[in-house]
C-alpha cells in the first residue's frame, strides 16, 4: 500500500496499517516527516535551533493524537501541563486556570469573569445560545451551516466586551476569518472543546523541538515496522494499473493495491490536477474544498528577558491572535534565553487578509508593544518569520458536503484534517483520526479488524431538545 503524506494523517495511516501486517511505502514531499507539524534547522542568533510552523497546544481529550505519540514517546514525556492560558483583550483578561473540568459548571465561574449579568443574559439570542449546548451531527449542520459565525455571533447578542473575551479569541483560532467559517463548524468546535470535553480546557505543550521529540524517532519507528520511507519524494501523479495504483515520483514508480491521500489541501488539488483518472473521479468529490487565507508566525529573539504567561490568546489587538513566550516553556529557547539574559517569543495572526510582509510584521510589533509594552524598548537579536496559506477552509455551506475518507473506489481513500469524520474533532487530532479511519477502510476490504479509535461525547449535553432548539 501507498501512503502520500507524511504528516500526523499519512504517519497514523501508516502506523496502523503496518501495525496489522501490510506492507506500506510512504511518500513525503519534505526532507522530514511531520507535514504542517515538521521541523528544519535554521541559524539564528549566532546558533542552530530547530524551527517550526509554531505554537500547538496539546489538548488532553486529543486522544487518538496522544496515542500515536505514545508509539515514540510511551510517557509522552515531551509534553509541559500548562495551568492555564489567559485570554487577554483590551477589555480585560480571562482565565481558565482551576476550573471545574464538569462542562456546564465552568459557565458560571466564565461568565463571573468577564461580568455577564442577569440584565446581559436577558438579551441573549436563546437560539443561538442553546445551539452551543445542543449540537447534533446531522441537525446542527442542517440548521447552522448557512450561516457564517461572524453572523452566528452578532445574533447572539452578548456584550461586546464579554464576547470578545468569551467567544471571539476562540472563534478567530481555527485559521478561518468569521465571515468564511461556517457556524456549524463553529458550534461543533464549541461542542468538542468546551462542552463535549471532559478533560477540561487546559493543555500541554511540547518541551522539545519536534524534530528531536517525534519525527526522527517515528523515521525508526516506521523503519522497525518494516515501512519504506522515502523523504524529499514527492508524488507527481497516480494512475490506474490493474486493478490497484501506479504512483508516479521523482525517485520512480510505485505500484499499490491501495492508496491513502493523505496531503494538504493544495498539495492534494495539485497532484489531482495531474492525474486525470483519480483526478476525474475526485473532483465531485472535493468539491468546493480549498485552503483559507494565509496565516503568519514570527519568532523572535530579545534582548531582554519578558515575564509573560506561556502563551496568551488575544482579540482587540489588530490581527495579533495570540503570543507565546518560548523561553518559558520550550528547552533550546529557555537554554539560550538563560544564557544571554533574553526571551523567545513568537506571535501568530489567522485568517489575514494580505500578503504584504511587511505590513504584516510592522501590524504585528504594534500589537505586542501594545500588549506588552516592556518589549517596546527591546531589540531583536533573530527572527525567523512564516507565511503559510495551506490550512483548509470550512466556509458556510461547506459542512454537509465536505468529503469523508470514503471515495467512489473502495482502493483510494483520504486522510487530513480538512474531512468530515463520523465524530467531533478538529486540528492536529481530526488530521491523525482520518489516518487512522483511511487505514481502518482498507483493513475492512481485507478482512483484517480495525484499529481502535477513542472518541468523546458524540453529541451535545442537551442535544435530545435540538430538534426544538
């Protein structure tokens, strides 16, 4: 079998299906496995460090994603517990540190927080606000998918400055404008981390470059497993032969019985435009399925040390997203910050609305110095700066025609984080589930069992009033 994509969607497919005996070549376009969540040395501030896509948060109910780590890492010892991630907007901050991990019973304490009245609640949307505790598979998106959360959220009708505290930072984390993101794809969001989640709002974070933690040791990993690997080997297109696939590389051709696609959205429309018989039979399938708009991640090195949080969400803060300082939680970033009396920060921004570089950076130092005006003085040793339009779409309309890892040929499936799946999920643990059910589709055709998946609650507390709601 081939697998085409090697980040956490092509390496949980082909884990799970080397795992069960077959016998897998997997194909990476980069010089390393990892996809969106790789690693590369760059030389910054005099000494080497390994950079990456930047911040991800590790959230406790990632379970499928947590137990593909454990294949390299059994006591996921790479991962740092945050006690808590503060939101903070010019309105004031928020906190989720010791809330109850009960979801209902964090309301009261957030809404405590950012002053939400009984005056306030009165004027609330009961619709829109019932809908983030009733989702549904099938009602949710029948109802809500129409409907932008940008205009989900004015009709709720909160405060502004409790909505911004309590709903924007999270609405803005996923990549998506608001006005391009489905409100069903927003409520389902709401659902799996917030009120579906019972592990609490907390998560990790990872101590160790991802290079060094995860994807040289899945490279031996997978070699064990007896997995052909095959990086900087791009798949140029694929074509019938037989009754099975011929994947046409730059090291060659692979002949399979079964083919998992498991590449971002461009790189997948690419190799698809390529290959006029999959091609062809995808296109209906793939629909309307693109990447959003570009996102950005600045990593800087200061002068000076800065005594921040971990990381921070924002919102009223131009297009800064959120702020992380590394060198609280990340060990080459802390080594060297300790050394030359510094921080590592890095700063990202969603959904934008330009390429200009330039004016991306000079909006984005505005914002920090606004945010954290003793950086305002500080002078930047090294940087290294990101702008990456890969991440899918999920615009209105989009939710109940998106494809699923199925196709018309039972020998090609799918795998990414932009699919539709049987259970709530999203972001680093949607890309490694799809892996996992494309592996456990072909595995079906052959009579082998499954692979377990671990999910949690499928639908909302209140889901059985949804067809009211």
């Amino acid at each position: 079998m081939a697998v085409l994509g090697g980040g956490l969607a092509g390496v949980a497919a082909s884990c799970t299906l080397a795992e069960r005996g077959a016998q897998v070549t997997l194909l990476e376009s980069a010089p390393t496995l990892g996809g969106r969540l790789a690693a590369w040395p760059v030389d910054v501030a005099g000494e080497r460090f390994e950079m990456d896509r930047g911040f991800h948060a590790f959230f406790r109910h990632y379970y499928n994603l947590r137990a593909l780590l454990r294949r390299v890492d059994p006591a996921l010892d790479g991962l740092l517990p945050l006690t808590d991630y503060p939101i903070l907007t010019p309105a004031g901050p928020l906190s989720f540190a010791n809330l109850p991990v009960n979801a209902l019973l964090t309301l009261w304490p957030l809404m405590r927080q950012v002053g939400l009245g009984i005056s306030d609640l009165a004027r609330v949307r009961i619709r829109n606000a019932l809908a983030m505790l009733t989702w549904h598979p099938q009602r949710t998106p029948a109802r809500w998918d129409g409907v932008s959360a940008q205009q989900w959220l004015r009709e709720l009708n909160f405060p502004p400055a409790a909505r911004m505290r309590l709903l924007d930072v999270f609405a803005h984390s996923f990549f998506n404008p608001t006005g391009e993101l489905s409100a069903a794809d927003l409520l389902m969001l709401f659902h799996y981390y917030f009120f579906g989640n019972r592990e609490g709002l907390v998560f990790d974070v990872a101590r160790r470059p991802f290079g060094e933690w995860l994807w040289r040791p899945f490279e031996g990993h997978l070699a064990a497993l007896r997995v052909d690997v095959r990086l900087t080997c791009p798949a140029q297109t694929i074509s019938r032969q037989g009754a099975g696939w011929r994947v046409h590389s730059a090291a060659g051709e692979i002949d399979a019985d079964a083919v998992v696609l498991a590449l971002d959205v461009p790189g997948l429309r690419r190799l698809l435009d390529a290959s006029p018989e999959p091609g062809a039979a995808l296109a209906g399938l793939l629909g309307q399925v693109q990447a959003t708009r570009p996102f950005a991640v600045w990593r800087l090195w200061l002068d000076r040390p800065v005594q921040r949080a971990a990381f921070a969400g924002t919102a009223g803060y131009d297009i800064l997203d959120n702020v992380s300082v590394y060198s609280a939680f990340h060990e080459p970033s802390r080594d060297w910050a300790q050394r030359h009396g510094g921080a590592v920060l890095e700063l990202h921004a969603y959904g934008l609305g330009t390429d200009d570089e330039a004016d991306i950076r000079r909006r984005l130092l505005a914002a920090l110095h606004a945010l954290y005006p003793e950086t305002a003085p500080a002078q930047v040793l090294g940087e290294q700066f990101l702008l990456r339009a890969d991440c899918p779409a999920f615009a209105p309309g989009s939710a109940t025609t998106r494809p699923s890892v199925g196709t018309a040929e039972p020998s090609l499936v799918l795998a990414g984080d932009f699919l539709r799946l049987p259970f709530p999920g999203a972001l680093m643990e949607r890309a490694t589930a799809s892996g996992v059910l494309a592996a456990n589709a072909l595995l079906a055709s052959r009579q082998v069992d499954p692979a377990p998946l671990w999910i949690g609650p499928q639908r909302g507390l209140l889901s059985a009033i949804s067809r009211f709601a």
